[in-house]
C-alpha cells in the first residue's frame, strides 16, 4: 500500500548494514519524466544531446558502495526495465553518449505499491532479478503496535523543523492515534502529528486533530426551507478557517498553510479571495 513507510523501511536496513558509511540515495520512478529518468540514473557524457554542455553522473555511479533506493519501480518504462537489469546481471553501467562502462557496487531497493508478479507492464525476468529477498510492508491498521513508536519517532523530528520544544506527549493523544483508522498509513500519521505539534502549547502535545475522510461524520447544517447559496456558505467557512489559522499561528502564513494542509502558493491564493481576512 502507498504510504506504508517503505523509505524509512529502506533507511533502517541502510543505516543497520555495512554500507551506512557510504552513499544513499531515493529516485522515485513515478515523479520523475521518462525523458529524464534515464539520465537521472545513468548519467550521461558531455555533448551526448542537446543541452549536454557538461557530463553529468548519474545516482547509480554517485551510489557506488552504497545504496539506492528505487521507489515505485512498476512504473519504470520497459526500455529503463532492460538497462536495469542488464546493470544488475553485470554490475556495470553506461552513460548516455559513452562508450566506456564503468563498474560499480550498489546495494538496490526497490519498493512499489502493488503486486508487481501481476503487472503485465513489468519484466518478469526483472522482476526475479529483484526479488531475492522481499519484505510486505503491512498497513498502519494491521500493527497498530507500532504507532507510539512512529509518533515518539515524528515528534523528535518535527519538533526540530517547527523549532516546539516537546517535552512532553499526553497519552489521550496516544490513545487517539491508536483508534483512528489510517487510510493513508504512515504518511497521514505524520500529517496529524504535524498538525498537533503546530497546535501544542507549553511543550505538550495534547491536540488530537480532527480527521476529515469520506466515512467520518461531519456537522452539516439543515437547509434552510428558502434555500441556500452553497458558493456564499463554503466562502464563509474558507473564510473562517483562514482567520483562525492566522489567528493560531499569531499571523505566520506559512505555518498558517501547514495548519490548513496547504502549500503556502494555495494558502495565498486563497487569502487574496477573501481581502477582509
């Protein structure tokens, strides 16, 4: 499943292996063009295509002794499929434009968010190639057991990046991470633990934010018997919620934004709406 904490995963057996003293390195498939994801990964030399003023090498060689964590890698294109599998039989690589093939040792993980024995758009020789050893990431909801862990874990790192000294975590806030139902795993754990640091006063994290998804239960007024402007009553909520955001974070738009589950470009798109805010 997506959000399951494949990348910590991946960093844990980094951080526990021999290599933890050399390169580690994430490319995600998915969220890099196939026109640049050859490069990204080879490398390529100079005047190999247009633009290629200066060679370039590719995280493959950077990652030479350590690590690379491919994530997503159902969605390699199959030409990437065959130069991946070609490097893995021979532990060699060439740039684009090259005619030397370099030789590196490079621990790959590679992680994806379905059944890849299934996916008719992935190599089956690749595939056996890169399951020599494989580990299921469960859901959040299958090991409930963990997440104190996770939250002690985000705690410490998040109280750094928003400058809250945490000293301290109130069990109910414990106890409602433990009843909450994850659909997006650990990644919408982080996201309300986030929410609650921002909200914490006199380093506790006391604040269990309020978790919107299709099957929670939200007050939805009665319609009145003449009607209503739909357009009027979600402008007035925006409206509201931006005023309190900036009323919490003592007028910090960007911690504002981060309150509100916002970039800062929507958050500020959205106050230019409503200019009386």
């Amino acid at each position: 499943e997506s959000g399951t904490g494949k990348e910590l995963l991946a960093r844990a057996i980094y951080y526990h292996s021999k290599r933890k003293d050399k390169p580690f390195f994430v490319i995600n498939s998915a969220a890099i063009p196939e026109t640049l994801l050859e490069s990204e990964l080879f490398g390529y030399i100079k005047g190999a295509f247009t633009g290629a003023y200066t060679s370039k090498r590719g995280l493959i060689d950077e990652a030479n002794g350590g690590t690379l964590f491919l994530d997503e890698i159902g969605e390699l294109p199959m030409s990437l499929q065959a130069r991946l599998l070609r490097f893995l039989e021979d532990k060699k690589i060439r740039p684009i434009g090259g005619t030397k093939e370099i030789e590196v040792d490079v621990r790959l993980i590679a992680a994806s968010n379905r059944n890849l024995r299934d996916h008719s758009n992935f190599r089956e020789d690749l595939y056996y190639r890169l399951s020599t050893f494989e580990i299921r990431t469960p859901s959040l909801d299958e090991r409930k057991e963990d997440i104190p862990l996770h939250v002690e874990h985000f705690v410490k790192t998040l109280s750094r990046k928003f400058q809250k000294n945490i000293k301290e975590i109130d069990p109910a806030f414990i106890n409602c991470m433990m009843n909450q139902t994850f659909v997006g795993n650990v990644r919408e754990l982080k996201n309300m633990i986030e929410r609650g640091i921002i909200l914490s006063e006199d380093g506790r994290l006391t604040h269990a934010p309020v978790q919107i998804t299709a099957n929670h239960d939200l007050a939805i007024p009665e319609i009145p018997e003449n009607g209503l402007s739909l357009n009027e009553y979600i402008s007035y909520i925006e409206n509201e919620l931006l005023h309190k955001a900036l009323q919490k974070t003592n007028g910090v738009k960007t911690k504002a934004a981060e309150l509100l589950g916002l970039s800062f470009r929507e958050f500020r798109y959205k106050l230019s709406k409503h200019k009386d805010v």
